[in-house]
C-alpha cells in the first residue's frame, strides 16, 4: 500500500489524481471493485477539506484501517509537499519567471486532461443517462457561463433531485 500510495503522490497532481487512484488501485492491483471506488469519491467530494486528501484516507482506511489512512495521507502530501518547497526555495533565490510561467501553464494543462480522462474512465460515475443533462449542466454553467460555484450547485442540486425523482416512477 504504502508503494501505491507513495507513487500516486509522487507523479501525480491536480484533479486527475483520482485516475491514478483508479488505476493502481481498481485497474492494477485488483484492492477494490468500480463500485467501491465510486462510493469513495463521491464520500470523499461531500466531506469537508480537499477532495484528494479525503479520498486518500478513505481508501487507505478501507484498506488498512486507520493506519492505513493516515499513512496514505501522508504518502500523498509529502512527495508534493517537498517539491514545493523545492520550488519556492528556486523562486526566491532567483529562478528566472521565464521558467516558472510555462511549468504552470503545462501543469494546468495536463491536470485539465488528467480530469477528463478519469470521467471518461468513470463513466459510471454519472450515473447513466439521467446524470449526462446534469453533467452538461454544471460544465455549462461553470465553464463558459463563468457562474459562481454555490450558484452552480443552486441550480444542477434540484435538477438532480427531480431527475432522480422522475425516474423512479
């Protein structure tokens, strides 16, 4: 565990982390089924506190109890942690912003991809066919239109509940 979890904390970052969870963990070694990782985040998005962290430790507490939970906590923070004191230290003595700007853009970037790699992999994660309008929803409303999140989060949280709602009947 503590391999995996050091891996994913050390080559990965941004939003697409979670792809990497999936693919060591469900894809790789076989730990936990599409459905459980599916229960984990969407835990670990309505937990307080940063979604990856959460994630983190709740996949190692289902694995290894709450040793394993802290343990894959700090297996993801520290490789991070340490590069960005790295980086901060270059800064301050003079690294030259000519090389800062095109690290950041290229990170962005790739984290963007990373995203959108692991909902395509999660397909399931939408919820099927009824959670697609939702999905397009909140990417219109959060992306081209610009709306704040608490508005986004107005809006697609009823539309789920009725969509929901209709296709139980």
């Amino acid at each position: 565990m503590l391999r995996s979890f050091g891996l994913i904390g050390a080559i990965s970052f941004g939003g697409g982390r979670a792809a990497y969870f999936h693919d060591e963990l469900v894809r790789r070694r076989g730990w936990i089924s599409d459905e459980e990782f599916l229960e984990a985040v969407a835990v670990s998005q309505v937990m307080p506190g940063p979604n990856i962290g959460n994630l983190a430790a709740y996949l190692g507490q289902r694995l290894h109890g709450a040793t394993g939970a802290a343990l894959a906590v700090l297996c993801l923070v520290a490789p991070g942690a340490v590069t960005i004191v790295a980086l901060a230290w270059l800064y301050f003595n003079g690294m030259p912003a000519s090389l800062t700007e095109p690290v950041g853009t290229g990170v962005a970037a790739s984290a963007a991809g990373l995203a959108a790699a692991a909902l395509a992999r999660l397909r399931g994660g939408l919820g099927g066919a009824r959670g697609a309008p939702v999905a397009a929803l909140t990417f219109v409303l959060f992306g081209p239109l610009g709306c704040p999140i608490y508005l986004v989060l107005g809006i697609c949280i009823p539309v789920s509940l009725v969509l929901a709602m209709a296709s139980r009947r």
